[in-house]
C-alpha cells in the first residue's frame, strides 16, 4: 500500500486533508507531521523564509522519507520555497506544494481570480506561483485564523466569507481559499459571493493520487 506523509505547520490543517483523504484515497497509509511552530515563528521572527527554516523543512522531509513515505504532501501555503527545495533534494517521490494543483485548476479559468487567505505571509509567498495569464486580486481575512485558534469556528467562516463578497466587488469572477484551514469556509464564500469557491485540498489529494497509481 502507498504511504503518504502529510506535513503540516498548523493544526487547523490536519482535518480537512485527512478526511478527504480518507474519502478520496482510501487504500492510502497517512502518516501526519505537525510542527505549529513553524507558523507561529515565521510569523515572528521577521527573517522569511530563511537557512534556518529551509533546513527545518529538509529534516521533516528526510524523518518522512526515512519512514517510508512514497510521497509527500505539505499543507502549509506560506513556505513555497522550502518545499520546492525538498522537492529537488527528494526528486525521485512526488512532493507536492498544497496549491499546485489548485493553481493549474486557476489557471485553466478565465476572469479575475480573487486568492484569500488567513495568513499574512501567505499572500508573500503564493502569488508568484500562478502563471502570469491569471489576474490575482488579494485579500487578508484579518482575524480569521485568531478566531479558529480559539475555538470559534464560525466567526472563522463569517470572516473569510466577507472578503470573498469584497472580492466580488472589487471584480473578482471567482474565489479561491489559499490554505487547507480555510476549506471549512468553502460554502460561507459560495453563498455570500455567489461565485465558484477553489480549494486546495480535494484538488491536492486527486494530483498526489494521480502521480502515485
């Protein structure tokens, strides 16, 4: 059976992608990294993307590797230029960014595409991902992720749901939610923008699953 490791700098994350795995993969093995800390200590020490934090994303994916993992999927968008780094130094398994498959579904739409996220550092580091055809408009939902820390779900929801109605004021054909986390809020954007909702999770699980049977 193919065992999958799933990386993950926030808990948040770890649910959304585990049931659709569940759902969608089910012969697969998961094996689940979380270090939150990664987050919380980007988010703090002001130095980005750095040696220190490179080197903190090769040695998660050499424990993985070393466990047996066939592929490996991080779930965290703010630290694409770590994982593309692994990916080179692990070329022989696939190693997914949590996006790549929701940037080529992006890609293939037409319209300004509206990329929301509950990460500052998040909308850093995921826009130079997207080829340059597609039109980005970016919105923080200020809060948002706070609110999930403590437990309350549904201001969550109301918070990543507003900026996709300021989305489509501002022009926006339709919507995607930068981070595993933010899946849950997929239904709150449809409803009050009335535009297609893009997430990373189903996507991601449909392109690991494609390149590994």
């Amino acid at each position: 059976m193919t065992r999958i490791a799933l990386i993950h700098a926030l808990a948040h994350s770890v649910a959304p992608i585990n049931e659709a795995m569940a759902r969608d993969w089910p012969r697969a093995i998961r094996m689940n990294l979380l270090d939150d800390s990664l987050s919380a200590d980007l988010a703090r020490n002001g130095r980005g993307l750095d040696e220190a934090m490179h080197e903190r994303f090769q040695r998660l994916a050499q424990y993985a590797v070393d466990s047996g993992a066939q592929g490996i999927l991080f779930t965290c968008s703010a630290f694409g230029p770590c994982i593309e780094a692994v990916a080179r130094r692990h070329a022989g398994i696939p190693v997914l960014k949590p996006n790549e498959a929701m940037v080529d579904e992006a890609s293939a739409g037409t319209g300004k595409l509206g990329l929301i996220a509950s990460f500052g550092h998040t909308l850093e580091s995921m826009p130079p991902e997207f080829p340059s055809n597609v039109v980005l408009e970016l919105a923080l939902a200020d809060g948002a992720l706070e609110a999930l820390n403590a437990g309350d779900a549904a201001q969550h929801d109301a918070l990543v749901a507003a900026q996709a109605r300021a989305l489509r004021e501002r022009g926006c054909t339709r919507i995607a939610l930068a981070q595993f986390s933010m899946a849950r809020a997929r239904n709150a954007c449809e409803q009050a923008s009335g535009l297609p909702v893009l997430t990373t999770v189903d996507s991601a699980v449909r392109a690991l699953r494609g390149r590994l049977e």
